[in-house]
C-alpha cells in the first residue's frame, strides 16, 4: 500500500473493514488520538496521514508536503509529529479490532497455534540499537496471525502471553519450556507440543523419581524412537503429568546440530558438555496430548508445522517493507509499528487471493 493507493477507492474498504468512518471517529476520540478538529477534520483523513508516513519513505516533510498538495490536510510537519505520537492507544485498538473480526474457528475441533517472537530493530540514544519485539500467534489452518503484542526487548517470550483457547493445541519452540505457565494452559483446556533441550527441565519418572534424560537416550539409540509418560517439576505445586516423544535426526542433521552447538560454545567462551553433544542428534518433545488421541507420528508431524510461522514473519515483513521505525523516542516508534502491524492484517486475506501455494486446509 502507498500513499497514492490512499486515496482511490481500496481507501474505502480499508475504512469499511476498520469498522467504518462512525467507528473510526468514536476510537479516535476514545483514545485521544483526536480530539478536536482543527488542521485535520475527522479521523478517517488522520488514519489516511499516519498510514502515509509510516508506510512511505517520504519523512515528516514530504509527507506533510504530500499531504497539502494532494488536497488531503494542510498540516506543518512539527504537527504530524505531534499527531503521531498521539495514536498509538488507537492502533494499537485497530489492530484488536482487526484482530476480533477474524477470530479463527478450531479446524476439525482443534485450533492449531504457533506462538514466536521476532525482533524490529530501533533506534536507541547515543547510537545503540534497540530492539522491539512482536510476541506473535500464527493460527492453522486459516494460515493467518491471530495475535500480536508488541513489548521492547526487556519483555521475555512466555507460553501464556497469549490468551489461550480451549481446545487448542499450542506448538513452540525450546525458549517456551516453562513448566509454571504449561500448567496454566492445561488448566484452561489447552494443549501443547513444545520443544525441549536434555537440561531444560527436572525431569521425573511416572514414580516421581529424578530422570536422566541422556540415559534413556542412549537406550533408545538403536530404534531411534521415545513415547512415554513423564514428569516435569514447576518449582510450585504438584509435578506435570506429560508427555515425552523423542526422535533421532538423520545422519546429516545430527552432524549439523553438533557443529552448531560447537559454534554457539565457542562464540560464548564455555566448554561443550559431552551431554550436550548426544541430546544434539536428538528433536525432544515435551506434549500433554493423549497417546490414544494423538500417535507418535501425529505429535512429530505437528511440531513439524512450527516452521510456518518463520515463513509468515518472512513474507510480511518483506510485503510491507518493515526495517524499523526511525528515530529514538518510543512515542513514534510505536505507532509506527502498529501501524505496519496494521496493514499486515488488512492485507493478508489479499495475499490469500494471489498465492499460488496450496493452503493447509486445501491440503487436509
């Protein structure tokens, strides 16, 4: 989207699908991103100006000149500033709003979610770069991100930030091994397949005894294969009652594990463990799926899917153009990326329309 395609009429959906100009109007003023006409008579023309500078490369001066010369706002660029740092509650509203109306429906019963982070670099003070961190769900089958936070760097990535939904099956990688926030998602009737490394957890046996992971590794080593039960200690309450599934990487990957491994050991100044190594030729599951409900290979073949989520950070990311927000003052690197977050969300039913790639629901 450009700001020339602002003003023809793909304007007039993009302002139907918000909810239309009534809504637009009442949000703004909720929010105090408008509050009273003066330069800018309504808030549909202050969305159209915000969208035009965030999404161009014009900067505040070109924008403001663009803005006069095509009829849409006779507005300073000192004025733009100040009406950019006021919108970022109502984007961040607009993008809830987007959000809700394409809520997903569980497929076949089940709402398959992949929850990642993926970094938008920033400008800091004095020239050091900073980081803000969208905390993201890529829902399946639709193939479409169902949530989005934005945080700075100092917020973590946690397996509850994210509102869960009965039914769910949560897929993610080694940094969600939380064993506190899975209880949480059991206790609200969600399910989870998430990556674990050998030491990332206290292990126990279905006894409550302490388990050596690398032992019952090395008894699998020949069938290259684990599924059974087992607990994981939180460091409150009661042990989790899961579910182990472990399956040995084909030669070549394995070979490429460990070399990453030793890499990561070398770049951070600390001796590889011998453990480390043999976990490395190992993909380790932690699930609270039932084994009736859910094979071996049914476990395998849904983390397999963790890997969409990379490809949906790509293609948006490339779609619109998102390097980072310039300047240092978190007032307009804020809204700046909601109003990228925005525009992925009202495009991504179109980029459905033109790919040629089969979808998982067609697939299934």
């Amino acid at each position: 989207m450009t700001c020339e395609s602002l003003l023809n009429r793909d304007w007039a959906s993009v302002v139907a699908r918000l909810g239309g100009a009534e809504t637009l109007n009442r949000t703004a003023r909720e929010t105090k991103a408008f509050v009273r006409p003066r330069e800018i008579s309504n808030a549909v023309d202050l969305l159209r100006l915000i969208l035009a500078y965030c999404l161009g490369e014009r900067g505040l001066r070109l924008t403001a000149a663009w803005a006069t010369s095509v009829g849409l706002v006779d507005i300073s660029c000192v004025a733009l500033l100040y009406r950019l740092r006021q919108c970022g509650d109502w984007l961040a509203l607009l993008v809830g709003h987007v959000l809700a109306s394409a809520a997903p429906k569980a497929s076949r019963g089940r709402l398959i979610r992949i929850i990642d982070a993926t970094t938008v670099p920033k400008k800091g003070r004095n020239g050091r770069k900073k980081n803000e961190v969208w905390h993201s769900a890529f829902d399946l089958p639709q193939e479409r991100f169902g949530h989005f936070e934005l945080t700075d760097q100092q917020d973590g990535e946690t397996l509850d930030r994210i509102p869960a939904v009965a039914g769910e099956i949560r897929l993610a990688d080694r940094a969600y091994l939380q064993p506190q926030r899975m209880a949480r998602l059991i206790e609200a009737k969600a399910d989870f397949v998430i990556r674990a490394g050998w030491k990332s957890a206290r292990w126990l046996d279905c006894k409550g005894h302490a388990l050596d992971l690398i032992a019952e590794l090395h008894k699998a080593a020949e069938r290259g294969l684990i599924d059974c039960p087992i607990r994981i200690k939180p460091k409150h309450g009661a042990p989790l009652a899961l579910r182990l599934v472990a399956i040995k990487k084909p030669q070549q990957a394995a070979a490429e594990a460990r070399r990453k491994a030793r890499r990561t050991a070398q770049k951070g100044g600390h001796q590889l463990s011998k453990q480390t190594l043999e976990a490395a030729d190992w993909v380790i599951l932690v699930t609270s799926l039932a084994p009736d409900d859910f094979t071996t290979a049914d476990v395998l073949a849904l983390y397999r899917l963790r890997w969409r989520i990379e490809l949906g950070f790509k293609r948006l990311k490339s779609l619109i153009g998102l390097k980072g927000p310039p300047g240092t003052d978190e007032r307009s690197a804020r809204p700046h990326i909601l109003a990228h977050l925005l525009i992925i969300l009202l495009l991504e039913p179109l980029v459905d329309e033109l790919e040629d790639s089969p979808r998982l629901a067609d697939a299934a």
